[in-house]
C-alpha cells in the first residue's frame, strides 16, 4: 500500500476596508464596514454597513481614519479581526 499525503491549503484571510468609528476601548477599535448591494425585491442598490470590533495593538488608529482590517484567531469574545494599516488619517 502506498501512502497518500494530503495537503491542505490554508485559507486566505478575508481584509475589509472601513472607517473607525471609535477608539475609547484599550487597543480595540470599532470599524464600520459600508457595501453596496443590489435589493432583489426592489432592484435598487441599498448601503450595508455592518461594524467589527478589531485589535489596534499600538492604539494607532484614530475616530475618522480609513482603514483595513483582517481576520485572525479570536482574541476574545466579539473580536477576531485585527488592524493590517492605515490607509487614510482623518483630516
């Protein structure tokens, strides 16, 4: 019998462009995610916005930056996303 290996591809981590809206928690900040999507009753394309908690290690980021954000492991009970950049300061 010959053996088999069976490789597993890890899976790419999900990234969300989005902005901060708030900053008062301990190297948590809280980033509303906004998409576009088409109303299947309707056809008109209607806002989403959801918000995620997410891990700001240096609590660099700031209320009204841009930023993008990428899943990792959970880091506790409603945070399991962390800061990747800032790509926008807000003015």
């Amino acid at each position: 019998m010959e053996e088999q290996t069976v490789q597993t591809k890890k899976p790419v981590a999900r990234a969300f462009v989005g902005i901060v809206t708030s900053n008062k928690m301990d190297k948590t900040i809280v980033v509303s995610v906004s998409e576009k999507k088409m109303d299947r009753l309707y056809k008109k394309y209607v806002t989403r916005t959801k918000k995620y908690m997410a891990h700001d290690e240096n609590s660099e980021a700031h209320v009204g930056d841009t930023v993008r954000i990428m899943e990792c492991r959970p880091l506790s009970k409603n945070k399991c996303w962390r800061l990747a950049d800032i790509i926008e300061r807000a003015k």
